[in-house]
C-alpha cells in the first residue's frame, strides 16, 4: 500500500543539504501550507501548518539547485 500526498506551499527556508559517503545527499525542507477562508459569522480565517520534509539523493541536488526561500 502506498500513501500519496501532494502538498503545495512555500518554503519557510533554504533547503538544508548535506553531503554524505559516496556521493549520496539529504536535503531538510520547510513547507507552510495555509488555508483561508470566512466562518459563519463572516470573519476572514487563516491558518498555517508547516511541514518538515526530506529528500534523498537526486532530489535533493534538485532542491539544492533549484528551491529557495519562498519557493512555490
């Protein structure tokens, strides 16, 4: 069985990339993801919910190349 999830968000930071033994790298990410929207009483709600991910070897060389703070 597998889980699939598809977040869209901005990244709160730099992707944090380390190197390891041959030739394999990590790449630590910040993702906030907000929702908004008006309750019954009309007032404008926004929540924000941030997300810790990972990613291993040709991933994250992607992310180090390409994402940075802010990134869509």
């Amino acid at each position: 069985m597998i889980n699939k999830v598809i977040l869209v968000g901005n990244l709160g930071s730099d992707p944090e990339v380390k190197h390891l033994d041959n030739n394999k790298a990590v790449a630590s990410l910040a993702l906030a993801t907000s929702e908004r929207y008006t309750d019954r009483n009309g007032n404008k709600v926004e929540n924000t919910e941030w997300h810790r991910l990972e990613m291993w070897d040709g991933l994250a060389k992607v992310a180090e190349k390409y994402l940075a703070k802010g990134s869509r």
